[in-house]
C-alpha cells in the first residue's frame, strides 16, 4: 500500500512504524498533537508549510523494504 496526503497522520503511523522518523524530523509536533488522528498529512504539511509531495516521497521511501545483498 502507498502511502497518500489524504491519510490520516495516525494512521501512517501506525500502520507503518518505520515512518516514525520521518515525522519525527520534519512534523514533530504532529505527532504529540491529539489531531493526528483527524489531519492528514497533507493538512499537517500545510500547516507547517511543507512541501506535501516531498513528504509523501520521503514517507514512501521509508516504508520499501531495503535491499541488501549478500556479498
């Protein structure tokens, strides 16, 4: 599942705990906020004035599975 701005910021991150960091670094207060459960993260980016599709990259990328050879 792709992760997009009309998804709710809670929801991420529960669904996908390795999202953490990213709103950690660039929403943290998003996380401590009771609104998390109703704002989405384009809202949350809006607020804070981020680029809500650089964000959704960035949350994205967190959540594929990294590739690691065995070399």
């Amino acid at each position: 599942m792709k992760i997009s701005k009309d998804m709710k910021i809670a929801d991420v991150l529960k669904k996908f705990p390795s999202t953490r960091e990213v709103f950690e670094t660039r929403l943290p207060a998003c996380i401590r906020c009771g609104g998390s459960s109703t704002d989405t993260i384009e809202r949350g980016a809006r607020m804070h004035g981020i680029d809500s599709d650089a964000l959704i990259e960035e949350l994205n990328r967190a959540v594929k599975p990294s590739k690691k050879s065995d070399v």
